[in-house]
C-alpha cells in the first residue's frame, strides 16, 4: 500500500488511515489503520548532499518577509 506522507511530519506520528484496517465482522466496513512514521537518518551522506543540508539550514535561519 502507498501512503502520501504530509510535508512536516515529525518522527513517531501516527497517522490514521480512515478505511483501509481489517474488514468489519460480518461484511461490515472496514476500520480504521493506524501507520506510526519512523524517520531514518542516513549515517553516511556525499560531500554534495552536506552541502545541500547546510544550504536548506542558512535559508531556513534567514527571517522571511
């Protein structure tokens, strides 16, 4: 199953799938299913991709208008 995770979702989130759990006893509609999110950080990153998270830390620092 895909799921399409909202932008900004912090680590250990649940998020509930309204619908898409076990069908219900007896032909009845299906529950809910609940999806806790595990955010993994890489342990190794490219020269490139640290420069990349330094430029996204600087803009994210700089006041916006």
């Amino acid at each position: 199953m895909k799921i399409r995770i909202p932008a900004g979702t912090q680590n250990g989130r649940m998020l509930r799938l309204k619908g898409k759990g076990l069908p219900g006893r007896d032909g009845g509609a299906a529950g809910d299913q609940l999806v806790r999110t595990k955010v993994v950080v890489p342990s190794q990153i490219s020269e490139r991709e640290r420069e990349l998270y330094s430029e996204l830390a600087r803009i994210e620092k700089t006041p916006t208008a």
